[in-house]
C-alpha cells in the first residue's frame, strides 16, 4: 500500500485483499514452456523489477514470422494480480536505425492462430486476459490529476496496471 501511494501520489488508496497473488518465476516458466508446446517459440522471458513480466514470442507454429512479418507477439503480465494482455511489437528500420513500436493490439492477420491459442491458454490458468484497446483508455482524468501533474501523462488503464512502478517513486522508496 505505502509503495502504491508513494508511486501515484495523490491518488486514493485502500487496503483490498487479491484474491489471487501475482505470478511467480516457476509459474511463469511453466506458462512459457506451455506456450512453447501450443503456439511458438519463446524467445525470452523477463522479469519486470515490479514483479511483471514479459514473455516475447519468436515464431507461429515452426515458422519464423517475425523475419516476414518484422514483428513479435508479447504476453505482458501484470505486477498487481493475475491480469495478461497480448500484443503486437513491429520493428521499424529508418535511417540505418532499428526501434521497436508496440502496437495497441495484434493487426497483423498472420498472428491469428497464435493469439486464438494464447487466449484458451491463458484462460485455462485462470489468467485475465485484458484487451491492448481497453487498457489504452484514459482513465477519467478528472479523479487522477496527480499523475497528470507528476508525470506530464494522462493515466491510462495500463499505467496503472502494468507499468512498472516511475523510478523516481521506486528510488524514494528504497531510501526509507
């Protein structure tokens, strides 16, 4: 609670009890190797500071579509319970220059089967699979303006419940 008001000051905080704990490493793992046998290969799997995660998945089904399509599929889960979402990560070459642009979503069609799969897998573990189009809507602004004026950002719903805790609320944190 303390790090959660620390992080979004401002904002009104009560002590409501998870009903389920976020993930663990050895879950995790075993989500990935699950993944690993229905839908792809995953290429890496990383764990947030926060205690989010995200797993990056390499190819559909034994072919590699990143190298035809140029991207990637993500399941982010989150810190603060049992909540994943799905998206897409294009890769983008300009000037000689390789960046990588999260999409709101999967758009490209090649990804299909992959996300189909994803959502039976993630929803038999008891997951709650969020919508990238969802969590990019603003949560109303006008019960959040200590964020807006803390960060210079209007809160969305996957600011609140996937990004990592702002470094600056993580460094006073640790100094108590």
């Amino acid at each position: 609670m303390a790090a959660a008001a620390l992080a979004y000051p401002g904002l009104s905080w009560s002590a409501v009890p998870l009903m389920t704990a976020p993930f663990a490493e050895a879950e995790l793992r075993a989500i990935a190797d699950a993944i690993d046998e229905v839908v792809a290969s995953w290429q890496s799997l990383d764990h947030h500071d926060d205690g989010g995660a995200t797993l990056r998945l390499e190819g559909q089904f034994g072919e590699t579509v990143a190298d035809t399509a140029a991207s990637r599929l993500e399941v982010v889960f989150s810190p603060l319970g049992r909540f994943a979402t799905i998206r897409e990560v294009r890769v983008v070459v300009e000037d000689g220059l390789r960046r990588e642009e999260p999409v709101l979503g999967v758009s490209d069609r090649r990804w299909a089967g992959a996300v189909k799969a994803l959502q039976g897998l993630l929803r038999d573990r008891s997951i709650t699979l969020l919508d990238m189009s969802f969590l990019g809507e603003v949560v109303d602004e006008a019960t959040q303006p200590a964020y807006e004026s803390m960060y210079g950002a209007t809160v969305t719903w996957w600011s609140l419940l996937f990004r990592a805790m702002p470094p600056e609320a993580r460094t006073a944190l640790e100094s108590e």
